[in-house]
C-alpha cells in the first residue's frame, strides 16, 4: 500500500498536534513533518517532498498565500489543501483563482478531513461543501458568465468534478471514448484552462457545478 506522505503548516500547536493524533489512526497517511510558518515548509519540502501539504492561511513570517504560490511554482506535484478557519469570499476566491486543489475549514470533522486528504491526493481536488457554497453564490454576484457551456458539456463537467475517468464518463453516458475526449478538449478550450484542476476552478466560480455533500 503506498502511503500518501503529508506536511502540516499551521502556528497553533495544539491544533497540529489534534490532526497529527487524528492522521495517525490512518494506515494510508503518512505525516511527515510540521511547520510553524510557509518558510519552514518550504524547507521541509526541499529536504523531503509530500504529496499533501495542510496548510493555514494566517501564519507568522509567511502565510498560506504566499507558500501556495510558492509551492505550486517549485513543487508542481504537490497538491495544495487550505486547512483554515477563514470561510469568507474574500480568503476563499483568491486561494481558488491561484489554483489551490483545497479548501478546507477547520471546524471539518474527523471523516472529512481524512477523507479529503485521499480524494485530494487520488483526484487532484477536493473543496468542502460550505466552501464550494460560497464560492458559486459568491461568484454570480459580481461575475457574469461570460462563456456559456452546452448541457453535455455541463454534465461532463459535473462528472470530471466527481471524480470520474473519460472511460467512467462514457460508460455511464454511453458516449465512445473518443467523444469524452473531444468534450473535456473542448471544455478546456473554451474556459482557456490548462489542466483539471483549473477548468473545476473554472466551474466551482462560475456555479456550473452542483457539490454534493458527502
């Protein structure tokens, strides 16, 4: 079993030391490390790379934003999970415009938290069912959809966002690969994303996408 190794940034000790004693009953995870600050995580992840970093947004010396956009630029593999009490529009649409694979609140209870550190690490992304709330409602009030998607390209959308694989979205479309293919080429074209996780970004912005709560 491949283990998914993760750091842990936040200042507050007695809150890294409850989600250390919560990940450490799960044989998949792998803590590494923890770090007070983004500088000591940067340098945690230099020494050894993680899959998954938990990080808070608030920290001394350098906070969440500024460690996400340093680790996405330098450790591109690394998927990137805000784990944060900071619920507002204002700290979630920027960490989600950067590119961030998560957000998380800290309020999250044990199932979830472990449950979105595998999802984030096997699908790329994973935003808790508030966070994704406020960021469609959020969005549509001062945004305007200025690209428009066709029903099937909605529906695969919606299917990318739940995890699915071009050959799960065909077998339960019953549509040929191939047509998957053209479908998610032309989602990318069309928001002018690069990869998965910016066209999710795309639709969690912009409420094409339905989160359903676990």
């Amino acid at each position: 079993m491949k283990l998914i190794d993760i750091y842990i940034a936040d200042d507050h000790k007695m809150f890294t030391d409850g989600v250390e004693l919560i990940l450490a009953s799960e044989p998949e995870i792998n803590v590494l490390g923890v770090a007070r600050n983004g500088k000591q995580l940067l340098g945690l992840l230099h020494s050894q790379p993680a899959n998954v970093v938990l990080l808070d947004i608030t920290m001394p010396e350098m906070d969440g934003m500024a460690t996400a956009e340093e680790i996405m630029k330098l450790y591109p593999a690394v998927k990137v999970m805000m784990l944060t009490m900071h619920n507002t529009i204002d700290h979630v649409v920027p960490m989600v415009k950067m590119g961030v694979h998560g957000y998380l609140l800290k309020n999250t209870g044990k199932t979830e938290l472990v449950n979105a550190i595998k999802q984030l690490h096997e699908n790329g992304q994973y935003y808790s069912g508030e966070v994704a709330t406020k960021l469609a409602a959020g969005i549509r009030e001062h945004e305007e959809k200025t690209i428009k998607l066709t029903a099937r390209e909605k529906e695969i959308l919606q299917l990318v966002f739940d995890g699915l694989s071009t050959l799960e979205i065909s077998e339960k479309l019953f549509l040929s690969h191939r047509t998957v293919e053209t479908h998610r080429s032309n989602l990318l074209s069309k928001t002018e994303t690069k990869n998965t996780a910016q066209l999710i970004n795309f639709g969690l912005k912009n409420g094409y996408i339905n989160h359903k709560a676990e």
